[in-house]
C-alpha cells in the first residue's frame, strides 16, 4: 500500500513539477493605452475552416481587450462581403483570403468580384488593385509548400511578417510537449514560446522597402480548430484549440490615430485607410501588454509617423521612438534594414536628409525564440518621395498583322466533352472583328474550357509580344496561352470588360503550365496561340462571349 502511495505521488508530482519549471510568465501589464485601436487581422470563421461565427469571434475579441477584428475566410470573391457590424462592441470587418498558386493574398476592402479570383498571385493582385482594395501576403514564410509566398517579384501592399501559423510549424516536438502541460495553465504565454524573429521574412520585408511602401501586419491566423481527424473538412473530431480569446491574448496590431465612433461603416473605412498607410504596428501581448508605441520624424515644425513618406533633401530629420515599454527594454532603429541606434525604452536620433528608410523594434530581455521575437515592430517611415505607378512597357516600333478583317481562317474551336464554343465574324462600323461565344459545362472535376485556336504562323519567333484589341459581355479574365507541337504550354492571363482596349502580351512574361521541360517560351516551337476560358476564371455553367480584332505581333 505504502509503495501504491509512492508510485500515485509519483505519477502526479512529477507533472506538476514539470509545469512548474516550464510555465512561461505571464504578460505584464503596462500602464498607458495605444493612441488608437487594437485588434487582429486573419481570422477564421465557420463560413470557411474556422470554428466560431463572427458574433462569438468578436466576444473573444473583447475579452481580450481588442477593438476589431479582421476576418478572412478563404474564397474567390464571388461572395459579397458582409458589412461591417458592432458585435459586443468590437468592430468585425468582413475580407478575404485567396487561394493561388504562389501562394495566399489576403484582401482588404474587395466588394464582389464579377467572376472568380484565382490562378497566378500577379493576376489575384491586379484585379485587387482594379477594385481599389488592399493586397496582404499572408504566410509568406510557411513551412508548408502550397501556402509558402514565391512571387516576390509581384507588387503586393502589404506582408504578414509574423503568422502563428507559419510560427508553429517550424517547431521542434520538445517545444510543443511544453506548451501541451503550461497551455492549460497559461494559453497565450505557452503560444507565446512557439514565437521565434522570422528573420528571413524580416530581410525580404527591408529589401522590398527600399524601392516600394509594403506595410507589415502579424496575422493570427486563427481558426480555434485543431483537426484530429485528418479531414481538413470535417466539423467533427476537432478540438477547439488554440481558441481565438487565447489567439488574441497573443499578439494584435495597432491602427495609430484611429478614434472609433460607433458607426461601422465609417469606422472600418478609417481602419482600412489607416492599415494600409502603414500607421500601424504590431505587439507580441504574451509579453507585455498594452503597448503604446509613437514613431515619428519631424523638420520645421512638420511631424510624420510610421507608414509616412518624408520629402528628402530638405535637411535633417529628428526620429523619435517613445512607448510604455517596461524598464530595460532596448529600442532599435533600422535603417535600410542595418542596425543604425539603439536606446533604453525611449530614442531620439537626427539623421540626415537623404533617402533611406527607417523602421523601429522594440526588444525584451526575457522574450522567447530563437533568435528572440521582437515585443514591438513599427512600420517604416519613408524619407524619399511617394512611390512612383509602375511605368507600362513602350509601344513596338514594329507590328505585323495576323488578323484585321474577315473571316477567322485558320481558326479552330476545342473544348472540354460539355462545353460549347463558337466563332462568329461580326460586322462594325469599320470592318470586321471576331465575335467568340462560350459556354462552360460540366463539373470541376472534368476541368471544362473552351478554347478558340489560332495558328501561330511564321513571324512569332521574330518578336516579343502578341496584341489584339479586345472587350467582353461582361468583366471577365481570358487565358492568351503558347502551346508547342509537345503540348506543353505558357500562359498569361489578361482583363477584358465591356471597353475595347489594345492588349499586350509579352513572350518574356508568359510562365509554363503544368511540368514543362523548359523554364522560357521557346518561341521557335509555338504551335498555336490559344485563347482559353476555364475555371480558373470563371464556373461551370456560366456562358458569355468576348470580341477580338487587330491580332498583331509586335517588336
């Protein structure tokens, strides 16, 4: 009996010991509230693969303190948009998160889309331009290769440079044996020790920031499900871990100089404008919370804060970094993404005005990771000109005509078993111009298309670019794809609406579909140059036509 006793003391010391040893601390509280609002972008409803409804997300919300929440179903924009609501006096504004082949955008402020967003990132982010709204790459550092970013090169506005997600996959499993005794005990300290600086994600942010504003944001990326089924789909066998009050409680952004007033409408347009100016930073609340962080420039009685553009050349510029940080905190000033100062809880520096592009952290000596995660990360502050519109490429000095008037010789239709295409000649005030009709059929499964075909000829390999004057029924996207005698083939995705308009594709930005054995369009072997419509665009049994005139290669 005596030795059953030592075993069961045993059995439950032993854990408690553990706990005990491993229990992170708890958050310390500071004094001072943000001068703005505080909440959390990326989060889950049951509309996708989240577990709460926007009503019992934004209780969580205000449990933990937050004014808003951002949330962002996966989807392709076909849905409208809730409008922004008050639930238990936080702002809950409806986005998205779209699904693409190089990853996932996160939009901002999208109204509906006339037609499914999906395929190439470029594609997704130009259409959300067109709308007016705001483009995030979420996840870019994903350990996971289908949600990993790869198109860096594309003009996005703003990055996650934190994602809890991405934060909790890289993990060794001695991490999260402590975290599955402290969670329990301490939920968001124990999320809070799975946090490491992402330093890649950081230089790829530096170097972007230099030639273009990219406004950092942390994603929680919550969903307060964990599936043990392995059914991503299924609402059974899930445990609703980590939960969004725990996810909350973790880190949260902060809008700078956003007062709500209770209307939602206006409210969450000052939010978003306030988002993507940059005036906002991040704070890791496992840590301390909450914090109140001001980062300014000022000359001649003229003050900026983060996510601002400073003209340069005009003489020296004052930074300031102040904040509630607690005692030994350590602030550093970047710039160009190198270390340039550093401070305790506060810094002043006066740097010249030249151009150059400055960004603060704020450091905690006990913080977990490694290397350590940052308690605070502000957006930068631009001294240089506002960013120039990308410029369009010239006009060819050389055209040679494929199609102008008359019938389409040579022209063939293809599609899928349940899909109907036609080539129809249609008369205009100057000639004549291809009338293409059709139809899309069958399920996702059978991948339907229609596809209008037009001989390559003998002058592509001698240019750069194929041009043709187009316009559709209705707004749409239509795939200009190179197929060779392999069939192996190279896309481009370009935007017709109901205005006519001269459409380049150029060879240099076409990009394989599928496997291919090339890495370039050999322009020698072109066989056809395709005109496709498909679900990547657009869904089964819808229908439309679209009108092409001016086919031309160009140089």
């Amino acid at each position: 009996m005596k030795r059953l006793a030592i075993i069961v003391a045993v059995v439950l010391i032993a854990p408690a010991i553990a706990v005990w040893q491993w229990l992170p601390p708890p958050a310390r509280t500071l004094s001072a509230a943000a001068t703005g609002v505080r909440g959390a972008i990326h989060v889950h409803t049951r509309r996708s693969d989240g577990s709460g409804t926007p009503e019992q997300i934004a209780a969580a919300a205000a449990r933990a303190g937050l004014q808003f929440v951002i949330l962002t179903d996966h989807g392709d924009g076909t849905r409208a948009p809730a409008p922004p609501a008050y639930y238990s006096r936080v702002l809950a504004v409806d986005a998205l998160e779209i699904s693409a082949e190089d990853g996932h955008v996160i939009a901002l402020g999208l109204p509906k889309s006339p037609y499914p967003l999906g395929g190439e990132v470029r594609d997704i982010l130009e259409d959300i331009a067109r709308a007016g709204a705001m483009s995030v790459a979420a996840h870019p550092g994903s350990m996971k290769p289908q949600l990993r970013w790869t198109d860096w090169t594309s003009p996005f506005d703003g990055l996650e440079w934190l994602n809890a997600d991405s934060e909790s996959r890289d993990e060794q499993w001695h991490r999260f044996v402590r975290v599955l005794f402290t969670y329990p005990f301490r939920p968001s300290s124990s999320i809070g020790t799975l946090l490491d600086r992402p330093e890649p994600i950081l230089r790829r942010w530096d170097a972007l920031t230099v030639r273009r504003r990219v406004v950092a944001l942390a994603g929680a990326d919550a969903h307060a499900r964990l599936d043990v089924s392995g059914d991503d789909r299924s609402r059974n066998a899930v445990l609703n871990v980590p939960g969004y009050e725990t996810m909350f409680r973790t880190f949260s952004i902060t809008a700078s100089g956003v007062r709500f007033t209770g209307d939602a409408n206006a409210d969450s347009a000052a939010l978003l404008d306030a988002i993507r100016r940059g005036h906002a930073y991040t704070t890791i609340d496992a840590l301390a919370t909450p914090g109140a962080v001001a980062f300014t420039a000022s000359r001649g009685g003229v003050t900026w804060q983060a996510g601002d553009f400073v003209p340069a050349g005009e003489g020296d510029i004052e930074l300031q970094a102040e904040s509630n940080a607690s005692p030994g905190s350590r602030v550093v000033l970047f710039r160009n993404g190198s270390v340039e100062a550093t401070g305790e809880r506060m810094l002043r520096r006066v740097v010249p005005g030249t151009p150059a592009v400055y960004r603060v952290e704020i450091q905690v000596a006990d913080a977990p990771g490694n290397p350590p995660i940052p308690w605070v990360v502000t957006n930068p502050i631009y001294v240089r000109s506002q960013d120039a519109k990308a410029v369009a490429r010239g006009e060819p000095s050389e055209r040679a005509s494929l199609y102008q008037d008359g019938e389409a010789r040579g022209w063939r239709i293809e599609t899928s078993p349940r899909s109907k295409g036609a080539i129809d000649v249609a008369r205009t005030t100057t000639g004549t111009q291809l009338l293409l009709r059709w139809a899309i059929g069958g399920t996702r499964s059978e991948s339907p298309y229609a596809a209008f075909v037009m001989p390559t000829g003998t002058l592509l390999p001698a240019n750069d670019r194929l041009l043709f004057n187009g316009r559709a029924d209705k707004p749409m996207r239509l795939s200009v794809q190179f197929r060779l005698g392999s069939g192996e083939r190279w896309r481009r995705s370009v935007y017709l609406d109901e205005t006519a308009r001269e459409v380049a594709v150029f060879f240099d930005e076409v990009r394989p579909v599928g496997e291919t054995t090339q890495r370039r369009l050999p322009l020698g072997q072109v066989r056809d140059v395709l005109f496709v419509v498909d679900t990547v665009n657009a869904t089964p049994g819808n229908a439309g036509q679209f009108w092409i005139d001016d086919v031309q290669y160009g140089r």
